[in-house]
C-alpha cells in the first residue's frame, strides 16, 4: 500500500482498513495506528478509539465483540435482510428509501449511488425521486420529501402486491449494491417459525448493546450491522425488518432517531405532551414487582448541584414510590421547571 504523508487519524484508520481481510484484534490494530501516527496524547488508545467510534464504526467497521473489529466491505456480503412492502408503495412502483435500508445506509448516504439487482444478480433499472410525505406534529403542519426507488416494472413483471415482502441480500458493501427477491405471504407462512426464532435472536442481540450502552441508547447505523453480524446465521433465511422486531419487542423502543428504552421520553415528546395534554399516557409502562416490605422501606438522598456542592437537599422517597415522583420532587426541591430542565436516570455501566 502507497505510504501516507502527514496522515490525519482518520486517514490511518482507513489506510488500516483498507488492508484488512478479516475479523482482528482491537489492540492489533490501534497499536498499528500508533506506530504509523504516534500520538503525544495523554491516552493515545483512546483519541484513536474515540476518532473510530465519532467517524468510521458503522461506516466502514464493527465490533464483533469488544476485543475484535471487521471491516464492513469484508464482513455484510451475504448477509440477509427483509423489508415490507405498503399498500401506497405498490401502487406507486416505490420502495422507501429510508425506511428499507435504515441502519444499512446512513441518512447522508446518496441513493443514486446504490444499485439495485434482481435475483440473478443482473443490474435493476431503477431510478431514485422524491416522494411527498405531510407531517403533523407540536411545530405545526409541514412537508419532507423522501428519496424512493422506482421499481415499478420489477413490481409489474413480478406481480407484487402489499402481500408481498422483499429479500435482500448484501452483494456488495463498497459500492452498496443490494439483490432483491420478492416472497410470497404463502411462502412466508411456511417459515413462520423459523422468522420467530431469528427475530428473538436479533431482540436479544440489540437489548444486549442497549444494556451495555453509557447512554441508554444507540444508533441504527452503528447498531444494525453489529447486531446482525453477530447473529449466529447472518447469511441465512431472514427474520422481520429490524423495526418490526422491535416493534414487537416490550423492551425496546425506536423513536425513529435512536433505538432506546419504551419508557424513555424523547424532549419533543415532553413538550408536546405537556402542552396538549398528549402523548406520555400512551407509552407502555414496565411492570416492576416490589415487595410490601421494600414498598415500606425509606431511602435518603443528599443532592447538590454538580457545580455547586454547598447547594443541597436531602430527600427522602418511599421504595414504592417512581422514578417520576422523585424527579418531581427534585425539581420542586431545586425549582428546575419542566421547559428549561430535562432530567434522566441511569444505570452505571462499567466502560
């Protein structure tokens, strides 16, 4: 390979990638970069980490476990997905860009670069144009306009209808080319089970990033290719789409930007929510058992302001009592009123 001059961090880290053929060991590979670009860092591991998780995880690699990266271009040729077909994108010969290849090609990704083949591998004529969508939300009335794949002569000649789901495999990750098959809803009724199965698997794998997450939550273009890489048969037959998994799943939740927790509120939703009366009610709330005695027991808080300790009050709640309760009473305590002062509760995670 050509020797870099003046590399920045992210050039090393392309320049290593690019060399790459297989799954490898992290400490490998940032000790590599180290010796091409030595740092004067206090901790040097960990600029070159943070510079691979800010611009390159998802984009050109994954974890496939904490020890070990793989280059995307290496590992997702093969690997396999399902997207559902709407009533409103058959009749219009379209496939959603977004919303089909979501946590496959980030949002920046430029659809007219992809291609899209048929079942024989052959090249589909297809362009992308825009689709008008009409939004209603707290801001008011607005417009967006989507990219769509127009497929309408596959459609035709396949005679699909909203029945109908698409297979996809990954032909190729650096150009994105993807190989649809379309599935009969009787075809699919005969692997039910086994759709069953691998959408368990996919929940599992997704809950488990979530729970090992510092911020309880994580997003799609870094989760999805990790979650389905560590699947025990990426290649093979499909489960669902990775939202109507989660869809289906108690313990997940996708706000349409990142994959968190059901009870978590996104501040959008809070605002809306506290000025029309709207949407916190609707979302399902975790049944905790907690026993009569621990109901009765009584645990004491003393809680300042990060940066101003003299400022403190201690607080006592009852263990019966919510998360949602104590935040109203610290905000009492505090005088944070809900417009100016989000609030949030987290579980410590060892990093």
């Amino acid at each position: 390979m050509p020797k870099l001059i003046s590399p920045t961090i992210s050039d090393v880290i392309e320049y290593l990638l690019a060399d790459i053929d297989g799954p490898v060991a992290v400490d490998d590979f940032i000790r590599k970069a180290l010796e091409i670009r030595p740092s004067s860092a206090k901790n040097p591991a960990s600029s070159i980490k943070d510079r691979m998780r800010q611009a390159h995880e998802g984009k050109d690699f994954v974890y496939l476990d904490k020890r070990t990266l793989v280059p995307l271009r290496v590992a997702v040729p093969g690997v396999r997905f399902r997207i559902p077909l709407s009533e409103e994108e058959v009749k219009e010969g379209i496939l959603v860009a977004h919303a089909s290849f979501h946590g496959w090609c980030p949002g920046y990704d430029d659809f007219k670069t992809i291609e899209l083949l048929d079942e024989q591998g052959h090249p589909l004529s297809t362009t992308v144009r825009s689709i008008t969508r009409n939004i209603s939300g707290v801001l008011g009335d607005f417009e967006t306009r989507d990219p769509a794949f127009d497929l309408s002569d596959w459609f035709q000649r396949h005679g699909a209808t909203h029945s109908h789901q698409i297979l996809v495999t990954i032909d190729s990750w650096e150009p994105k080319r993807f190989r649809l098959e379309l599935e009969s809803a009787t075809e699919r009724r005969r692997h039910e089970a086994e759709i069953t199965l691998k959408n368990q698997e996919l929940a599992d794998i997704i809950f488990g990033m979530l729970e090992s997450a510092q911020d309880e939550q994580i997003y799609p273009h870094m989760a999805i290719s990790t979650a389905y890489l560590r699947l025990s048969d990426p290649c093979g037959y499909p489960g669902d789409h990775w939202t109507t998994v989660l869809e289906q799943d108690p313990r997940l939740k996708w706000n349409g930007i990142f994959i968190t927790y059901p009870e978590h509120r996104f501040p959008m939703e809070i605002m809306e929510a506290k000025l029309f009366g709207t949407g916190l009610t609707s979302a399902p709330v975790p049944v905790i058992n907690i026993s009569p005695i621990n109901r009765q027991k009584v645990y004491r808080f003393k809680v300042s302001l990060k940066h101003r300790k003299g400022f403190w009050r201690r607080i006592e709640v009852q263990g019966g009592q919510t998360f949602a309760e104590f935040d109203a009473v610290l905000r009492e305590a505090f005088r944070h009123d809900l417009f100016d002062h989000l609030s949030g509760f987290w579980r410590l995670v060892r990093r």
